[in-house]
C-alpha cells in the first residue's frame, strides 16, 4: 500500500489517484481528514543509485521501480530463479510444472542463465504466450510472472530475509529473578517461548 492509498483509507474516500505502479502521484497535496488533521501526499522519492544488485531487484519485483526503465524479461528471470531456489513448490503449483521438468531443466549442461530461461519459457507455454511459428513470447511471459508475484497470487513470499534474533537463556534467567523479586510476586512466562 502507497502513501496515497494509506491517505485514501485514513480519509474513508478516495482523494488521491492511486496504482499498482509507482509514479502516479505527480504533486504535493495537502488532504483534511478532519478539523484537526491534514496529511500531506508526495510523489514517492528513489535513491538513484543503489547499493546492491539485490536491493535493486528486489524492489522492481514488486514494482517500485517504473517497469519503462527495466527490461521485464530480465527481471522476471532473477525473479523466476529466485522463485526456483527459495519457492520451489509455489512455482510449481501455480504454473503446473513438476519439480522433475525443473530438475531436469537445471542438470541440463547448458549454462545456468539458459536453463532458467528455458524454465521462464516453459511457464509462457502453459499460460498461453505463444505467438507466431510456435514461439513463446518471452516479454508477455514477463508481465505474467512479475503481475502475478505482486499481486499474490503466486502465493505469500517473502524476498528477504530478515536474520533471527535469538536470545539465550541466560536473558530469562536474569529477567526472571529481577521480576520474581519485586513484590513478592511469581511472575510466569506463558507468552514468551525461548528460542535456540
């Protein structure tokens, strides 16, 4: 959800144009949401260089970069290869390929980046992107894939990983004999659950 979304919600009626696509707002705009309240809606404000390749794909996956500046293809690629090594199943599932196709696909001699694409055309087959000569548009292919993960319907995915904080026994232990000691009180951690 966009900042114009989020203005549109808060003020329960849409005051602000809004889309699956960065850039549509083109100006300030302060909003009344009541006597006291007025938010302000900007247009949205990219770093223009990032620090790393994966920060870069992963905001065009889910289209917060604008689409005219990307090659779809490549990007539904990183993303297909993404979807291959970390959700597997999903891919499957949604586009009716079994494990074993992709399996095979990827012990193929060819180079990595052939073989994924192989796996991208094969998902274009199935949904219908074939056009003259038997071809598989490989640009409809893109827009299919990239529309369908930022939509959901590829299923719920996470693209980073955040790290785990655990945190040992030793901070319970602590915690626990600083609150059992106040008041007299037994203070019980049914909510907490430890985590090695």
């Amino acid at each position: 959800m966009g900042k114009s979304s989020f203005i549109n919600k808060i003020a329960k009626r849409t005051t602000q144009e809004v889309g699956n696509k960065p850039g549509v707002t083109k100006q300030k705009q302060w909003i009344r949401i009541n006597e006291k309240i007025e938010l302000l809606d900007t247009p949205g404000v990219l770093w223009p260089k990032f620090e790393s390749e994966e920060v870069a794909l992963n905001l065009s996956y889910v289209g917060t970069i604008k689409e005219e500046i990307l090659d779809k293809v490549e990007i539904a690629y990183h993303l297909t290869k993404f979807l291959i090594e970390n959700y597997r199943e999903k891919l499957c599932e949604r586009y009716k390929i079994t494990e074993e196709f992709i399996q095979e696909k990827l012990n193929q001699e060819n180079p990595e980046n052939e073989n994924i694409y192989e796996i991208m055309l094969e998902i274009g087959r199935k949904r219908g992107c074939i056009i003259s000569g038997g071809n598989i548009d490989a640009e409809k292919t893109a827009r299919i894939i990239l529309d369908e993960f930022k939509n959901g319907i590829i299923g719920r995915i996470t693209i980073e990983n955040c790290q785990r904080v655990s945190i040992g026994t030793e901070f319970f232990d602590n915690f626990r004999r600083r609150r059992n000691g106040r008041n007299g009180r037994n203070y019980r951690f049914n909510k907490i659950r430890r985590r090695n």
